[in-house]
C-alpha cells in the first residue's frame, strides 16, 4: 500500500502557487458595482435596473466566494507540502540515525 503513495513536493508547492496566482487575478478582473448606476432609471425601466442589479450582485457575491475559495485551496495545499516536507524530514533523519549509529553484529555474538 505506501507503495501506491507518491507525493511530488514541487507539484504540491507548484499547484499551490497556480491556485493563488488564478485568485489573484480574478480579484484584478472582477466587475466593479458601480458600473450597475449607468443602468438606472431614467436609462432603463426600474424593473429591469433592478433585475440587472439583482443579478450582478449575485455574480459579485459569487465571483468573491470562488476568489476565497481558491486562496484557501492555496493555503491548504501550501500547508499538506509544508507538512509532508517535514515528515520526510524527519523520516530521513531517523533513517540516518538507524544507519549511522547501529552496530552491526553476527547473530552468533547477540546474548539470549
């Protein structure tokens, strides 16, 4: 089974870089609410000013959820390379450990 599991730290770091990079440039791109004014009376009917304002905030409201949501992707995925970077690590260190300061000894020598 560990067989199966193979992290690429760099993927990690890298997929985390593209999440908060998308993030910040839908922040950059987003529409800005002023915009609806021009679509107020006496420029249009108030019914439909009101269904256009209804709906853009709608899609304001989503497209700062999405941004969120991809930074705490980022934030996430940032943290999982971070952590498995420090248990390889320490899996490292433990393995050097085991090999550096054993005693290699022929089964004949160990006490029973």
């Amino acid at each position: 089974m560990a067989d199966d599991l193979l992290v690429n730290l760099g993927s990690l770091t890298d997929t985390a870089n593209v999440l908060i990079d998308l993030a910040r440039h839908l922040q950059t791109a987003q529409v800005d609410l002023f915009v609806l004014d021009s679509a107020d009376g006496p420029a249009s009917h108030p019914e439909l000013a009101q269904s256009m304002r209804s709906f853009v905030e709608f899609a304001h409201d989503q497209h700062q959820d999405v941004i969120a949501l991809l930074a705490a992707l980022s934030t996430r995925v940032r943290t999982t390379a971070n952590s498995y970077q420090h248990t390889d690590e320490v899996t490292a260190a433990d393995m050097t450990a085991l090999l550096t300061q054993s005693t290699y000894r022929r089964a004949d020598q160990h006490p029973m």
